[in-house]
C-alpha cells in the first residue's frame, strides 16, 4: 500500500517546482512505475504532457537523468523551460564548445546537474560514454522514441544503437515515450531496446474536439480561400509540401486580404522566427508552413489546420492536425486530396534503399486508404494507432456527417474472410484480391491458389471495390494485422465468430478521387465569369441603382463600376464588404465609397429570391504578377518616375501604363499626380478631364477617335484618365 507521505511528496513536488495543482491523465502512475525501478513506456499524444513524465522522476531521484531526444534545437528550449522554475537541467550536443563541455562534465560529477538532454550521435562518443559511466545515472529516458523504427514515419539509424550505448552505463530503468506509434512500431521499440518486459501505457489518441475532413484537390485555391472567408479571424496553419508551394500559397493568401506568413526552411532564420512570433502574438492570423513547423509549437487556439498537399504518413498528419484545437475548443482539419499528389511523394523515395522504398510506399498506402475510405475517419485514425472506436457515428467527421450510401456487404465480408482462411492467414491485401478476383499471376501461380474453393468467386466488382471492402472489413475488426509478418492480414476472434455465425453487415462505397483532375492551376487564373452566365434581373437593378448614383454625385456611370464588375456581382451575389471587395475592379477604396447601396440591393434581392450566396469564390490571383503589381504600387508611393520604375521592373513605358491601368482598374488608389503635373500642360489635362466627365464610356479607343481630343497623344490621354478614376473613382 501506498504511504500517505509519499504520495503527498509527488503532488508537493508537482506543486513545487512546476505549479500544477494536479496530475494529467496517467502521468501519476506513470512516474510511479519508473519510482519503482520498472521499465516504462510512454505512448500519449503530442500536448498530453510527456515531459513531466520523466521530468518529475529526475527531480525526485538521486543522481542525473539521461535524456536522449533527437531535435538539438528542442533541446534548448526544454532546457531553457526547466532552468526558469529553477531545475539544473542542461544540454550535450555537437553545438558545445569545448570549453562548455569542461565546465558541464565537471557540474555532473559533482552531482549538480538533475537532467541531461542528449542528441544520440553525442551519445555514441566514445568519450561521452567513458564521463557518464563516472556519473551517478538515476535513469534514462527516450524522447521520440518511435525513431527507432524503420517502419515508423521518422526512422533515425543513429537511434538504433542507443540500447548497446546506455548498457555500458548499467543496469538502469528506461522510459521510452512518443506521441505516435503504431502496434507494429511499438513492438519495435520494445524489441529494440530490449524492454519487451516493460509497463506500456496508453493513453487514449481520441480528440473530440477536432473535425476531421478530406476533400478533392480540385479547384483547391478557390476552395482554400473560401474556407479561409468563412473562418476569417481565426488562429490556423496551412501545411504545404514545398517550399515552393508555401511562398506561392501565403502571398495568395495575403493578396486575398487575410494576414498570413509563410515558415519554412529555407526563410533566412530572422524572417523564420519573426514570422513564427508574428503567429504566436496573433499579429498574423495564418501561417502557411512546411512540415518544420510545428514542432514544439504551443499555441493552445489554432482553430484550423488545412493540408494543401497530401501529408506522407497517417502519423505525420495525426501529429499536424493534432495542433489544432488545443484548448478543447473546436478544431477544423481539411486536407486536400488527390492521387497525384500520393504520386509525386512516391518519387522522392527513389533515391532511397529498397527497404526504406517500400516502406514509405506502405505508409502512403495507409494515406490513400485513409483518405478515399468512407468510414469514420476518427475511427479509421485511432485503429491505425492500435486503439478501438465503436460509435457507430463521431458526429465530427464528413463521413459520419455526411454518410455515403450504404450496401448490404454480408457477402462480400463473408468472402474476403474465407479468401485470408483459405491462403492460411498469411497474404497481404493485393494478394487477397487476385485470388478473389480470379487473377493468375506470379503469385497465385506458385502458390497454386488458383485450386481455391474462393479463386475467381468475387470477378464480377473490380479491384477497388474488393480493396475498399477488405479495409473495411479491416477497420471493422474482423481482420487484424500481423504484426510480425508485414502487410498480412489474418481472421480476428470476430472474424472467426462472423465466418460460423454471419451477420448483417452494411458497407460503403469509397470516395472517388479518380475523375478530380488537379486543375487548380488553370482554375484560379481563369476569369470568374464566363459570358453571360450572370443573372439579367438583378443586373439591371444594379445598372439603374448606378445609373441614380452616378446622377447624385454628377460623374459618368462608369466610374461607379464598370460593367464587368456589375456582370460579377450579379453571378456571385456578394452580400459582406469583403465579398464585394473581391469582385474584380472592386477594392475596398470603392466598396467604402460607393459599395453600401449595392450590398443593399444585393442582399435584398437574395432574401427576396432564396439565393445561396458565396458558393461561387473569386480569388485574387496571379502571384507573379502581383509581386510587379506590388513594386509598382511601391515605387509610386515614393514618387518615383515613371519611367524610371519602367527601366526597373523590366517594362516597356507602354506596358507599365497598362499595368496601372489595371492596378487602378481592380480598386487600387494611385496618385500619380506627382508625375503627370511634370510631363501635362494643366490646359490639356483640363481638356481631357472634361470629355471623361462626359463620356459614357472610359474606352481609350472611344477617346481617341473623339474629334475634342484629336491633338492629344494615346499616351497623353491615358495618362490623363489615369488622374482622373484616381479623383473620382476610388
Ligand atoms: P508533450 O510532450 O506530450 O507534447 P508537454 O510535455 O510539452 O507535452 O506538455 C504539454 C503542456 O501541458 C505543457 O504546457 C505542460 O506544461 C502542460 N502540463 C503537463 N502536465 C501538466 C499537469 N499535470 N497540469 C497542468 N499542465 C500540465
Ligand atoms: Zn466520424
């Protein structure tokens, strides 16, 4: 039984030194079992409170706690952490100095320091090995430890040699922990450093809290920015793949009016970090990132995390989507989805050995499954972690809130089950599907599986059907993994009872992600309205609401908006400033301006006719184009000749016109009178002013051909009706 003193001295210590009125979860018995000298492995989610885990136990032991974790520069940060509520923690890493070392080896063996964070290639030193051997070790601990698994999804060779390494320092308790593992991994780690015997403890990967979603990638930069305007002001990351990918997406995102930066590695580390706190002080609502960041990342609201591209591992995306939603508040993970994408990451692998190919190839498969499957997704993610989800419904996911049409599948589970009896349990999903199927290929052939009662019984749906009904039959627990032999599928206790006993049992179908071609790029780029697709009434209305406007403030209709602009918000209806801000030569210059009567009429005419608005999104596009954009706006800001920002951008004077032209065109006030009072005799400015004033048109071949402006150069009358929309029309 447990002493009262003793249990009070855990809580005291808790108290103590770190603050916290109460234990999290398990971590009680957790640190108890290490107390008690027991090897112990730790498998709780990122955020759950690993560290305490063994922080605790280093602080009540005697002697110094050996810490091996894989990420120099987390270390410090931990370290940093510790040394403020006043614990002698510190660091042995390739980034000491010599001198550093000295004074460190000579603080632990006079038993001043508590914990120890080492890198594992600082621990495979010969040296470094020979000072710890000196040292009183109460115990070591293995942060991350799931990278001592090649089947994992962070596999580090260095991490395999960490059991020869601490048995030099004796017989000492070891705790290993990770946020991520799946049973296959566990049992690696276990075998690895040689701890089968250990205590596991489990904690439950469930987030209630979160929603998870996949959708296809198709018309992804449309779909992204209207998921961003619906969640506008909320903390969120956008995860990429490349850096690339991470520039492009944060200024797409920035054009479109949101504050946004992008993280990556390649960002000069200023930059990286000033952008990183930028999130974190919530001077900026979404950082666009590759998977660098994130880690040891603590902000407790980021409402969403968005995959642009296809994660590489269920465990990858399990810890990205995990960073959501922290405070027990909602927490929103879209991912984007498409075969091509499954196909790119393939690709990387290729420079890899032919084991590590085959086993990225598996965790992708994983992904794939994941991703078309139309089971449960929270389901689908806590089986691949080892654990049991048996809602029929989460109500937090798009295949429980919107299910797929569902089939009588009895038959087909009854099928399968038979096809992995009758192979001895021993195939994997590909085989199982020949057999089923009838197909005669290499495999079947040399097994003589074609003399099976099941061969061929099943050659009527094809080969995606029979996988999706397998990994359904999987996820349903009447088929388990074997965990020794990779990628075999063999008959649970379920299983076995279903095949004596059958029962109804309904299936779906999966998503289909084939026909979603990735035509982002052509999407975004292409106009948002195709001829005449917008709707005559409310177009009408909105010409004569122009046309009284135009009267009351004594300017030609056409500086209001132009018709262009009057076609768009008569297709998309937009009903927010913002969304008329987004209508192509609209800026929010004119929707402060002119904008109020015609959100009005618009909103009226939605209510009075039942439109669904805001299905149709435009989106800013083109960043290339808008980093000239963006100088020129610069440039002129600081009254730079015009010229002179021609020669700079690389432009003709003539096709620097037309780019303020439709700079000023999509809302954007210039003032570019610093220029045109030195190169415009005011008389012929005047002149020009007046024909615009009473023009009905701003046509610049209209202008040209008026007989009031025929001694006036092209560029001179351009130049003029640049000055002029600028004082009028914004
Ligand atoms: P993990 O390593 O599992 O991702 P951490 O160890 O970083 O998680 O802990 C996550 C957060 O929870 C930290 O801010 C930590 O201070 C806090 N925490 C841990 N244990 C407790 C506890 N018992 N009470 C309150 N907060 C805790
Ligand atoms: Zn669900």
């Amino acid at each position: 039984m447990m002493l009262v003193e003793e249990k009070d001295a855990l809580k005291l210590k808790l108290k103590e030194v770190f603050g916290y009125g109460h234990f999290r979860g398990n971590q009680e018995t957790i640190i108890r079992n290490l107390l008690d000298g027991r090897n112990t492995f730790v498998i709780m989610p990122t955020g759950a409170g690993k560290s305490l885990c063994y922080q605790l136990p280093a602080l009540l032991l005697d002697g110094l706690a050996v810490v091996i974790s894989p990420l120099i520069a987390l270390m410090k940060n931990q370290v940093d952490q510790l040394n403020a509520y006043g614990v002698n923690a510190r660091f042995l890493n390739s980034t000491l100095s010599k001198g550093e070392i000295t004074r460190l080896r000579k603080d632990a063996l006079a038993g001043a320091v508590k914990l120890l964070y080492v890198a594992p290639e600082s621990l495979t030193k010969e040296e470094n090995i020979e000072f710890l051997k000196k040292v009183n070790v109460s115990f070591v601990a293995i942060d991350e430890a799931h990278c001592i698994s090649e089947w994992g999804h962070d596999f580090r060779p260095e991490y395999r040699r960490i059991k020869s390494m601490i048995q030099q320092l004796g017989d000492l308790p070891i705790m290993a922990l990770t946020a991520t593992a799946t049973p296959k991994v566990q049992i690696d780690i276990q075998k690895n450093l040689q701890m089968e015997d250990a205590d596991v403890f489990i904690s439950s990967f469930n987030r209630k809290n979160l929603y998870y979603e996949v959708r296809p990638k198709k018309e992804t930069k449309k779909q992204l920015i209207k998921f961003l305007r619906d969640n506008k002001g909320k903390s969120g990351i956008v995860y990429c793949l490349s850096r690339k990918k991470v520039e492009e997406i944060a200024s797409l995102i920035s054009v479109n009016g949101f504050k946004a930066a992008p993280y990556h590695a390649g960002l000069d580390p200023d930059v990286r970090e000033k952008n990183q706190d930028a999130f974190l002080n919530e001077e900026i609502d979404i950082i666009v990132a590759t998977i660098a960041f994130g880690m040891g990342i603590d902000k407790p609201d980021v409402r969403f995390v968005v995959h642009y591209d296809v994660p590489k591992s269920l465990e990858g995306y399990y810890q990205e989507t995990g960073r959501s939603g922290r405070d027990g508040l909602e927490g929103h993970c879209l991912m984007f989805y498409s075969h091509n994408d499954l196909n790119k990451l393939e690709k990387f692998n290729k420079d890899k050995s032919v084991q590590e190919r085959e086993n990225a190839r598996i965790l992708l498969q994983e992904m794939e499954f994941y991703a078309e499957s139309p089971v449960c997704r929270r389901r689908q993610l806590l089986h691949y972690f080892g654990e049991e989800f048996t809602e029929d419904n989460c109500g937090m996911c798009d295949n429980c809130v919107h299910p797929r049409e569902r089939f009588d599948g009895t038959e087909y589970v009854k099928m399968v089950l038979q096809a992995v009896k009758q192979t001895n349990e021993r195939f994997g999903l590909n085989h199982l599907v020949n057999v089923i199927r009838g197909i005669e290929d290499e495999y079947v052939k040399s097994y003589a599986h074609f003399d099976l009662e099941i061969f061929g019984k099943g050659g009527n749906e094809d080969a995606d059907f029979w996988k999706s009904v397998i990994r359904q039959t999987l996820i349903y627990q009447y088929l388990e993994k074997d965990i020794e032999n990779i990628g075999a599928l063999k008959l649970s206790k379920k299983g076995i009872a279903f095949l004596k006993k059958p029962h109804a049992i309904e299936l779906a179908r999966d998503h289909d992600f084939t026909t979603d071609l990735e035509d982002e790029e052509v999407s975004s780029e292409r106009a948002p309205v195709n001829a005449k697709a917008y709707d005559d009434k409310l177009f009408e209305m909105l010409k004569t609401l122009r046309k009284k406007i135009a009267k009351e403030r004594n300017l030609p209709p056409y500086v209001i908006f132009q018709d262009p602009s009057l076609e768009e918000m008569a297709t998309t209806y937009p009903t927010t400033k913002e969304d008329l801000a987004q209508v192509n030569g609209v800026g929010m210059g004119k929707v402060n301006k002119f904008g109020k009567e015609f959100l009005e009429t618009i909103q009226k005419y939605v209510e009075d006719n039942d439109i669904e608005t805001a299905t149709e999104v435009v989106v800013k596009s083109s960043v290339n184009k808008s980093k000239t954009k963006i100088f020129i706006i610069q440039q002129i800001d600081k009254k730079v000749d015009l010229e002179e920002i021609a020669e700079m951008a690389n432009l003709s004077f003539e096709e620097l016109l037309t780019e303020i032209e439709n700079i000023s065109y999509s809302g954007t006030k210039l003032n570019l009178n610093y220029y045109i009072d030195q190169v415009l005799d005011p008389n012929k400015l005047d002149d020009i002013h007046d024909y615009f004033m009473n023009a009905e048109t701003d046509s610049l071949e209209a202008a040209l051909n008026d007989d009031t402006l025929a001694d006036y150069t092209e560029e001179e009358i351009r130049l003029a009706r640049l000055a002029f929309m600028s004082e009028y029309a914004h």
